[in-house]
C-alpha cells in the first residue's frame, strides 16, 4: 500500500478512467525536458513532475503508431507532457521490475513500460505499468487492449476524471473525481435513491462511523476487523457498507408483526482497508478502499423471508437494468457466500475493457443471524413471545463499477457517451 506523501500522481491517475479500469497514458513530446506538466480544465494547473517512458518492447512500429494514438489522444483532451526519453535509455524487460535505481539517479519519479503486439487475428494488443520510481512500487497493473479507437473514442472525458490523488488525500484506493464524472457520480446516487424510495423502500441518512457493537450485530466484527478502518480513541469504525447503520435502525427493538415487513434504502460512502490482493484490479475501480453505495434493507417475518430476498433482487436487478447495461443475476454457492448468510445472489455487468462480469450488487438473505446479534425481534400476535425477524440486504447500486460499465458500453464513434434515458433528466444532457 502507499502512503499519502507519495508523489504527485494526481494527472495520471487522470488517465485511468478513460480506459475503464486501469490504464495509465501519457503524451509523447519533444526530447528536450524531463519535465511532465499536466492540466484539466482552464485555469487548472498540476505541479511539474519528472517522468520517464521507456521505449516499447516488441514491434517498435506498432509501440510508434500506440504513442501517437496515446498521444493525439491527451492533447484533445487538454493534457500537454514533454519527456526527455534521451536521458532514460534503459528499456526494461515487461515481465520484470526495472532498475529503479537508475531511474532515481536520472531524477525520474515515474515510469511508465509497454509492450505492444500483434495476436494472430491481426489486432492490436498493448500492455502497460506505471511505476512509482520513488517507492519501487507498481501503481497500476498490466492491461490488455485490442482496439486502438477505444482510447479516441472515450479520451475527451479524461479531463474530468482524477483517480488517486496521492499527496495530501488518501493514497492509492480512494477514487476523485470532478467536473463531468463527480456529476455523473451524484446523478447515479439520486436516481438510485428515487427508484427505490418509488419502490416502497424508506430513505434513510445514515452515520458512516458505527460502535462495535454495531458492527458484531451484522457481521463484520469479531471476523474481520483487520479489514476495517478503525478510530481507536472511540472505539469507532468506518462503515463498510449501509448494512450497519440501516441494520442496527432497529437494533435491541421488539417490532409488532403489522410493522413488518420494514424496507429501508440510503446512501453512503463505504470503507474497507482489504481490498483484494496485490494485482491490477486494486489499482482501477475494480477494487478500491472507497466507494459510494446505495443499500437496501429488509425486516420480515421468518416464513416471508425468501419471497423477500427474490423481490429485493429484483428491485437491484431492475435498477440496473434501467440504466442499459448488459446484468447476469449468479446464485452463489453454499461456498461463495459470507458465513452470515443463507442465500446471495450476485448481479454482475459486463464491462468490455477487461471483457469480464463484474459483481455490482449483492443480495443476501440473513434470516435470524444478525437480529439474534442485534437483538431486533416482533411479536407474531398480541401478546406473544417475541420472536427474530429475519434480516435481507443488497446493493441498490454500487457506483464505482457502474461508472466504468457506463462508460465503455456506452462510447459512440464520434467520441461521445451516450447517457441512459434515465440519467439524462439528472445530468441535464443527453451525452457526455
């Protein structure tokens, strides 16, 4: 993991969206500097930051014509670079780390390294790293990518997304983003809440620190409190999602049965220190420390309880659906479920630049592990003993993702995404 006074990467985490989940681009320029300026926006102005790309492995015909594609594509969008690929000439094999040393001592504090090819249909295949020359780690892993008009055709949005702003913010893990993106960010989160509050389910303003108790009720704790950010002079910790303050709502409560079944849905950040082992996929938005969920949370009655898991997926399902995304719902195994439930579903979109299904919601039936926990219970008649409700949740929409599949399945030939009709009254246009 990195830490927050590391460099300066605020620019070509920039890049990354355009490209969906990973990739990081850079303009090459003029060999006269080793300096690296980077803007978004007018006015808009990154520190210098030195920065080396060594020279494509491979075809060096095909590494040129990935350049200038990368290239003319960051220039349209606003970013200007100048790189000094003389004083760099070292070209380190891809599938092993460079020398930093010799980087360092050239005063390079970023380094990106490339492979181009060609597979046996012809196509065109690219492989990229940005390293962090400082620390000697990889920030972004290795991608693959057929399509050299897929980087034309989503770059002019690049200006408006940032992912990991290092120096000052969080580190490598905490997406920002501004302009178009955080726009389209907040139009998500308002059309998932009014989509699901139209659906019967109640808003709720949650808390994102939760006590312990809190946390043990639905799950998370004792298990997996290596896992969670923890404030230790309160006792507090960061959510991992809205399942524990929407949960605990009527944590230590006994409900009358015409109070159930309770539907509740709200927004929050969410916050997990593990998030996947060391690979690509924790430097994009596959998998990140934060990230922006609309939940969903049911109390019923136990023998109602599984007609309510399939209406609650359905709900998730359907909110995906209405943004025109290509959704798979995937009944998990008895080994692929969390040790608190008793039934999930997975809902998954498909995203084309890494051609892989990506889970964007969860939906899960707890019956009564955590209201024995929490201690929430109902009483069936009037007058008689309390009993465990059972407890239902899934994502209503989980954004970093959805950002992503919005993006690539929707890029049109003259560069432009075209928004779903849903989102449009929210963004105000039609296309981004």
């Amino acid at each position: 993991m990195m830490k927050a006074a590391m460099l300066p990467f605020t620019a070509l985490r920039a890049a990354l969206l355009a490209f969906g989940l990973g990739l990081a681009v850079l303009m090459l320029g003029p060999p006269a500097q080793a300096q690296l300026t980077l803007r978004v926006g007018p006015g808009s102005q990154f520190q210098p930051m030195p920065i080396a790309v060594s020279e494509f492995s491979g075809d060096g015909e095909i590494g040129q014509r990935v350049s200038g594609i990368i290239a003319n594509n960051l220039q349209r969008s606003g970013y200007f670079a100048l790189i000094d690929r003389a004083r760099f000439p070292e070209r380190p094999a891809f599938d092993t780390a460079p020398r930093f040393e010799a980087w360092r001592a050239a005063g390079a504090q970023a380094l990106v390294t490339g492979r181009v090819s060609r597979d046996p249909s012809g196509r065109l295949k690219a492989e990229f790293r940005l390293w962090d020359v400082v620390s000697g780690q990889q920030i972004t892993g290795q991608q693959y990518f057929t399509d050299p008009n897929f980087w034309r055709r989503i770059g002019h949005i690049i200006s408006d997304a940032v992912f990991t702003k290092i120096t000052g913010v969080g580190g490598v893990g905490f997406p920002l983003m501004w302009g178009t993106l955080a726009k389209l960010a907040r139009a998500l989160m308002s059309y998932a809440l009014d989509f699901h509050t139209a659906r019967g389910y109640r808003e709720v303003w949650a808390p994102v620190l939760a006590s312990r108790a809190s946390m043990t009720g639905t799950g998370q704790l004792p298990k997996f409190e290596e896992d969670m950010y923890h404030v230790t002079a309160d006792d507090l910790f960061l959510i991992p999602t809205a399942e524990v303050p929407l949960t605990n709502f009527h944590r230590e409560e006994i409900l009358e049965a015409d109070q159930l079944p309770i539907l509740l849905t709200g927004y929050t950040p969410c916050f997990r220190r593990e998030a996947g082992a060391a690979g690509k996929d924790t430097r994009g938005l596959l998998r990140v420390h934060q990230f922006d969920k609309v939940e969903l949370v049911k109390f019923t009655k136990p023998e109602e309880s599984y007609d309510h898991l399939e209406s609650l997926t359905r709900d998730a399902e359907e909110c995906v659906k209405s943004l025109e995304l290509p959704v798979r719902v995937v009944n998990l195994s008895t080994d692929g479920i969390s040790f608190a439930s008793a039934k999930t579903y997975d809902i998954e979109v498909h995203a084309p630049g890494v051609d892989r299904w990506l889970e964007v919601s969860s939906c899960s039936n707890f019956e009564a592990f955590q209201a024995r926990r929490a201690s929430i219970r109902y009483r069936p008649d009037k007058g008689a003993k309390p009993e465990f409700v059972h407890t239902l949740n899934g994502s209503g929409l989980a954004f970093p993702r959805i950002l992503a599949a919005l993006l690539e399945n929707n890029q049109q030939e003259d560069g432009s995404v075209t928004l779903p009709e849903v989102l449009r009254p929210y963004m105000s246009a039609d296309s981004l």
